[in-house]
C-alpha cells in the first residue's frame, strides 16, 4: 500500500490552521496543492484528531471483520462440498 505524506491527524491541523489563514499561503508552507486542502477540508473539516483516530480504529475494525466473514463463507462452502 502506497505510504502517505501526511497522517489523518496532522491533515486535521492544518485544516484548523486553514481557519487563520488563507489557503494559498497554507498550502505554501505544506508544501500541497490547493485542491488538497480543499479536499481534506471537504473530508476532515468538522472532525477532531480524537475523532479522525476513531474513524482510523473503525476503518480497520471493519477491514479485519469483512475477512473474518469471508472466512467464514469459504468454509462454510467447503463444508457444502
């Protein structure tokens, strides 16, 4: 899996950031396109870092219960068979 830049956390502050000042210059110090910011203001904007780590924890809570499923479902297959 591709290594991202900037963390969940880290992309919530500098969307707060955002908020004190404009865009251009943000994204100059970041060194990321505008359009970044904008998407990560899209997805993050009224998110906590608390929160955006809840929402990292269930992403992989999820991830790690769809394999159990299809575990699951594979077994009970071979158990058809």
């Amino acid at each position: 899996m591709k290594q991202k830049r900037f963390t969940e956390e880290r992309i919530v502050r500098i969307c707060r950031v955002v908020e004190a000042k404009t865009i251009e210059s943000v994204a100059r110090l970041h060194g990321v396109s505008e359009q970044s910011i904008y998407r990560w203001k899209r997805q993050f904007g009224q998110m906590d870092v608390a929160d955006v780590r809840e929402l990292r924890h269930l992403r992989q809570e999820n991830t790690r219960l769809k394999k159990d499923l299809a575990e699951r479902d594979r077994d009970a297959e071979v158990m058809k068979e």
